[in-house]
C-alpha cells in the first residue's frame, strides 16, 4: 500500500497586501508518497519555487496544512515541535547550485550535515561510505569544491541532502546548471533515490527530457495544481 510522506491540504499563499498583494499557490491538494519521484512543471512564476519552500517548511502558507509523515506542521494540531530540527531531519533540499562550502572538502561537506544533527561518528562513517559509494564520489571525497566538476559537485550535494536519511527530498531545478547528458544521470539518481530509498523525491524543473524517468507529473498553472498524465508531455530521446 502506498504510504503518504507529504500531505498538502487547502494550501494557499499570499504575498503583499492589498493592490499590491500576489496570490503565488491558490487551494492547492495534493500528496506525494513514498518511493516515487514527482517532476513539479510549470511557468516562471507559475508557484513552483514557493510551493517546494512550503513542503519543505521554509515558509508558512497563508491558508492550508502540511502534515509530513501524520505529523501537521502547523496550526491548532501542530505536532512536530521544533521546525528547524524536523526540517534537519526529515527532509533534504537540493538546489540549481550545490552551495557546498568551499573550504570543506567534499566528504566533510556531507560529514557537516550529520554532525549537525549530533549521529555518532561510526554511524557518520557508515553513511558516508555507503553514499560515496553509491553516488560514484569515493575518488573525489577529498577534493575541495573547486576542484570538482559540476556534476560532482551536484552529487555530493545529493549526498549531503541524504545523509539523515530524509524521507522527503525536495530538488529545486537541480539540473539547470549541468548539461543534457549529466542532468540526465541526476534525474537517474533521482529516480534510484526514491526507488531504492523508499524516499519521496520532488524534481521542480523545466527540464521535459528528463520526464520518462519520473513517476507522475504536476504542473502549476497560474499557482494552481494540476495532474498531467505521463503521456502527455514530450520526453526525451532515450539514446542521449
Ligand atoms: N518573497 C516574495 N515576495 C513577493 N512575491 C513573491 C515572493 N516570492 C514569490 N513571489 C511571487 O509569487 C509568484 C510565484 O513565484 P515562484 O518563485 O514560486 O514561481 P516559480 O514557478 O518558481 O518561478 P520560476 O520558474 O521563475 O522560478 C510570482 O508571481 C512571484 O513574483
């Protein structure tokens, strides 16, 4: 049966007041589920960006609940206690640069994310290891940033986004920086992520040669939600 990670109910988000006020997600409805890799299309301006700012509680909806896991975020029935903590967590981000820092290099940028979150070093070494490995990043685990490629660096950002082990990733145009060939093989790790990891992953991005190796697709339309059958967009020639 499938399992419900993130719920949104009713979401609407306003910014600014009166002539000047900006509806960016009217009513939105929906639920992302374990093991599944969800492309979020849609316009510049269409809501994308602030509807991954609000599943993954960086902003607060001006209407509407997010409950991650059976636990609501907010309001009257709120129960996840500290935001900041459930965020560091349960959920991982990944953005179109990967924002590593430059004087760590690339396996103590993954170490940090643990070490904030206070896993004990066997469990710390474990982990790192095993995305190393799975990422194809081992022989790179000691070069700082700079000296990294800029799929490289992607993935250890996607490492560092999964060391906790969240259940919830949330990529935001990770591929817009790379070329076709290496945002494919992003994509592709998506994919694995979700599928291997039991994690609910959701891809905003402009990227359609990259929509065969997602499971379902929404698009924004003017901040409101709609489901696009797979068939329905243009995919990418699978030989590239
Ligand atoms: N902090 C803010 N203050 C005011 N308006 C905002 C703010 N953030 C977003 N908006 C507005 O909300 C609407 C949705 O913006 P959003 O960034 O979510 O769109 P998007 O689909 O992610 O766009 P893009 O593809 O260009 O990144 C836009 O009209 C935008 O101008």
């Amino acid at each position: 049966m499938k399992r419900a990670v993130i719920e949104l109910s009713g979401i609407t988000k306003c910014y600014g007041q009166g002539l000047t006020q900006v509806t960016a997600i009217a009513n939105v409805t929906t639920t992302l589920y374990a093991g599944e890799v969800v492309a979020l299309l849609g316009p510049s301006g269409s809501g994308k960006s602030t509807l991954l700012m609000i599943a993954g509680l960086l902003e607060s909806p001006t209407q509407g609940t997010v409950t991650i896991n059976g636990l609501s975020a907010s309001g009257p029935d709120a129960a996840i206690g500290n935001v900041r903590d459930f965020r560091r967590k349960n959920i991982g981000f990944v953005f179109q640069k990967p924002n590593l820092i430059p004087f760590l290099t690339a396996q103590e940028n993954i170490r940090l994310a643990m070490e904030i979150n206070d896993v004990p070093a066997p469990q710390q070494a474990r982990t790192l290891a095993d995305l190393l490995s799975w990422l194809e990043i081992e022989h790179r685990a000691n070069n700082y940033p700079g000296q990294l490629s800029g799929g490289e660096q992607q993935r250890v950002a996607i490492a560092r986004a999964l060391a906790n082990h969240p259940p919830l990733l949330l990529a935001d145009e990770p591929t817009a920086a790379l070329d076709s060939k290496r945002g494919r093989q992003v994509v592709s790790l998506f994919h694995n992520i979700a599928h291997e990891r039991d994690t609910a992953v959701v891809l905003v991005t402009h990227d359609h040669r990259c929509l065969d190796l997602v499971d379902r697709i929404l698009e924004m339309e003017d901040g409101q939600l709609v489901e696009r059958p797979m068939n329905s967009v243009i995919t990418h020639d699978k030989r590239n």
